[in-house]
C-alpha cells in the first residue's frame, strides 16, 4: 500500500508539472499585444516604396528597459489578388532587426539586416531606438514595370524570435515555441496598370 501511494504522489507531482508547463507555453503567445500601424505605399518612378510602423505594448518596452535583449523578423511582401485562386506571392523583403540593451550604462544599439546590408546605430535614449526598430520608412519593394495589371496588397509580417535554449534544454523543452508573438496586417488593395 506504501508504494502504490507514493507512485500515485509522483503520478500527481508530473501531472502538475506537465500543467504548469502547458500552461505557460500556450499562454505565452497571449501576452503580446504588438500591432502594425498604417501600411503606405506610394509610387515614384514605376518604384513601389512602402512606409509602415510597429507598435510595442507595455511589456516589450519593459523588457527592453531592464536589458532583455530582442530579435525581430519583418517581411514586407506584396501579393496579387485573385477571385478564384487563392493570392499570388509576388516579392518581398525580410529585415531583420535585434535590439541590444545596457540599461546601466544606459546605452541601446540597433543592427538591421536587410540582405547583404547591416547597419549598427547607438542611441542614449530608449525612445529614440524603439522609434528606428520599429519604423520601416520608404523601404524599396519593387519595380512595377515588370509586373502584370491586376489588384494588388501589400502584406507587412512581424515575429519576435525568442532567444535559443542551450542544446539540451532545448531537447528536452521540444514543445516551447521558437517565436514570442508574430503578428501581421494588409495593406489596401491597389491597382496596377501596364
């Protein structure tokens, strides 16, 4: 009776481990609450340039401000709109952009990929970082000469890549998700004429 006993106590100890854990994971994802502004597009020279901006919530500032590191993955990709088919990929750019903190020193920097491009900047305030991170300005999508007529948009994705667990952890923590949040939003449709 002893063992059976202890082997129904360790029973319910995993099962309440498990729970925990489940429960964190899946919650994880509802904490975020990031969204995209406005997507704009404007036309100069048969060039298409899109302008849009990403609006942190509460806790990535704080998370920012105590020093926690952030990496984030913005694709800006233009799609063709079809009524039967389901919307054609056309192009897009990945950018990526990781937001280093020292909040002693009080000392943020910035390095942005676009490509083959990386660019560093430093900043003395957490308001001026935030607002380079997370504003795509003018960024050159396309050329639209190449493109056939039809309705287009403009799709603009965002993902915060949680920072990789050590191997072993990371093997035995298989069901934790690789992202914080990824969140994404359409432009209007706009029309596109040869």
């Amino acid at each position: 009776m002893l063992v059976a006993g202890n082997s129904l106590d360790r029973f319910f100890v995993l099962s309440a481990v498990v729970l925990i854990l489940m429960l964190t994971v899946f919650t994880s994802n509802l904490c975020f609450s990031a969204e995209i502004g406005n997507i704009d597009f404007k036309l100069i020279n048969n060039e298409l340039y899109v302008t849009t901006s990403i609006k942190p919530d509460k806790r990535l500032s704080d998370d920012l401000d105590n020093g926690i590191s952030k990496e984030f993955l913005i694709y800006v990709d233009l799609f063709r709109v079809w009524k039967i088919w389901p919307d054609e990929f056309i192009t897009g750019k990945k950018i990526k952009r990781v937001l280093k903190t020292d909040p002693i020193k009080r000392q943020y920097a910035v390095t942005s990929i676009d490509g083959n491009l990386q660019i560093e900047k430093n900043f003395k305030d957490l308001g001026a970082m935030t607002y380079y991170a997370f504003n795509i300005i003018d960024i050159k999508l396309t050329n639209t000469r190449e493109l056939e007529s039809g309705t287009y948009f403009v799709k603009v994705t965002v993902e915060s890549i949680r920072k990789k667990l050590p191997p072993v952890i990371g093997y035995l923590l298989f069901f934790v998700p690789e992202r914080e949040f990824r969140i994404s939003a359409d432009s209007n449709t706009f029309q596109l004429k040869p």
